[in-house]
C-alpha cells in the first residue's frame, strides 16, 4: 500500500508546463481588463457630483477639526 508518486515522463511536464503558462497569461490579460474597468468606474465616481459634494464636505469637515486643535493648543 506504499505506492510513491511517480514523475510523469518528460512530454506530460512539457504540456502541463505549457497549460499553466497559457493559464497565467489568461490571468494577466484578466487582470488588465480588471484595472482598466476599475479606472473607468473611479473616473466615472470622480465626475459624480453626489462623490464631489462628499468629498468638499469631508475636506470642510477636516478643516474644522484642524482649526479647533490650533484653538485648543492656544488655550494650553
């Protein structure tokens, strides 16, 4: 019941060679497209003007806390 692996002969290592490298190259083009579709939908998000009142909002939020901390260390 001891049965060891045994090595595939060397045209099964070549064609398992070839498939995962064809694999990988069908993962990078996917990937591509992943980036490109994702900097479409965050360019997209950047002209909305719903993002673009959150983002003036969050930055006058900022100000805020930064201008209270400068008033609290001119009290101290």
């Amino acid at each position: 019941m001891n049965q060891q692996p045994r090595i595939p002969d060397p045209q099964t290592k070549a064609r398992t060679v070839a498939r995962l490298r064809e694999t990988c190259q069908m993962l990078d083009a996917l990937n591509v497209f992943l980036d490109d579709a994702i900097s479409q939908v965050e360019a997209e998000n950047h002209r909305n003007p719903l993002y673009i009142r959150r983002l003036q909002k969050a930055e006058e939020l900022l100000d805020s806390r930064k201008q209270e901390n400068l008033e609290k260390q001119k009290v101290q």
